[in-house]
C-alpha cells in the first residue's frame, strides 16, 4: 500500500521511571496503559528501526530523543530515550498499537501523542521530525549512522567517506563507557579509518554522564579490525 493515506501511530506518553540500563529488546509490561486499536496496518515502507532527533522543548535546550521500533512476534514494540539538555534524562517502553484515519486529522486525545510514519522520518506535533538512522549491527555493539551526514567524495587517494555515528554496547567497556558518539573518517583504497571528535558516556545513546572527550590527533586504524567498520566500509564504498 502507497502511504496515500495517513499512518498514524498513538502512543502513552506515561513516560516510565525506568533505568537506562535495561536489556536492549524492549520487553512490554503488564501494567502499562493500553490503547484500542481500530486496525491494525501493514504498508511498503520500512518503518521498524532506529530513529533520532532533537526536538524543541519550553523549559530546556531541546530533547534528544533516540527512538526505536521494531516486529517481536505478533507485537510491535518501541523503546524511547529521552535526554533533556541540560536537565534529564528518561525512558519508556511498551507496545504500539496502529490506527487509521482520514486527512481530515483526528484531536488530541489527553496523554496521547500522534506520530506519523513517512519516508525515513517520523513527523510529530508541532511539525517536529525523528529521522530514521542506518544501523550496523553485531553481537555487544551497534552503529547507528546518521544519514544526512554521511558524505562520500574523492581525493587523489581514492574515494573516502565520512559520517557522523553513535555506538552502544551492550555491556560496559575496560574503560566504564557504554556509548560513543564521533565522526568517522574511512579511506576505501587503504582500507583504513580514524575517529575524531570522540565522546564517551556511561550509558548507552549518550546518556549519563561524559566518562571522557577524545580531542587528539586520530589514529588510523584498519577496517578489517572493527566488524562494524567493516560493514560501514563494505557499504558505502563500493
């Protein structure tokens, strides 16, 4: 099904005290608020995965908001991470429940968000956006990429790319961090890369605290050593 049609997604915003350091598949509980589903929608755009963005917020810099939907089963979950800059941070999680209606546009309902599913992007109140992000995934650890700062060119070396990307793990490093956010730099004709601009958090999606910030000369390292470089690398250069 083409989206002719408006997708719309109601979801609780009974934001849940949770800790941030839960299992990585959100697990549905028992006691969370459910909404009745009208129907239930299957369409031709990909819409499971990882999303992000900041979004405006009154009392705060803005809300950096990571985002996850995916198929468990019969059930489709989400996980939401919220950081108020310069305030908190929050999380919730649970299960999504679909529902059509005309372009004629339905009223808020109270404690209830709309979220509508388009091309790579998840448009909320207020014409706010969450972007879809490309992931790459293996076992303890995920590359999340953003899209819109991947660039790919070429120099007298060869092509290279560069891109913007947060990386969790599932289980603290020897270095107490649990998430990285940097730039990546990849040379294909060498098969190298190097990070720069580098911070590290205690918790995943560069939540809790700056363990530390890495601002000296890159080290080049080989894509071969990283399996998630190496998909990067497989990717996008070529």
């Amino acid at each position: 099904m083409m989206l002719k049609n408006i997708i719309l997604v109601l979801l609780s915003l009974c934001f849940l005290a949770c800790s941030f350091d839960k299992a990585k598949t959100p697990t549905p509980k028992k006691q969370q608020p459910k909404v009745l589903v009208e129907e239930k929608l299957s369409f031709d755009e990909p819409w499971e995965g990882y999303y992000h963005g900041v979004l405006t917020c009154k009392n705060c810099k803005g809300v950096d908001t990571w985002f996850l939907i995916q198929k468990q089963g019969e059930d489709t979950l989400y996980e939401m991470r919220e950081k108020f800059l310069g305030q908190k941070n929050r999380y919730s999680q649970g299960e999504f429940f679909w529902k059509q209606y005309a372009k004629s546009g339905a009223k808020n309902q109270s404690e209830k968000s709309y979220m509508h599913f388009g091309a790579n992007y998840i448009k909320l109140s207020g014409n706010q956006r969450l972007s879809k992000l490309t992931p790459f995934i293996t076992k303890g650890s995920t590359l999340l990429i953003e899209p819109k700062s991947l660039l790919k060119g070429k120099t007298n070396g060869g092509v290279v790319v560069r891109f913007s990307g947060l990386r969790n793990f599932s289980k603290p490093t020897n270095d107490r961090y649990k998430s990285t956010k940097a730039r990546y730099f990849i040379n294909c004709k060498k098969k190298t890369y190097d990070i720069s601009l580098a911070s590290y958090y205690e918790r995943r999606y560069a939540m809790g605290n700056t363990v530390r910030m890495s601002i000296q000369k890159p080290k080049v390292l080989h894509v071969k050593d990283d399996i998630l470089l190496q998909k990067a690398y497989e990717r996008y250069c070529w």
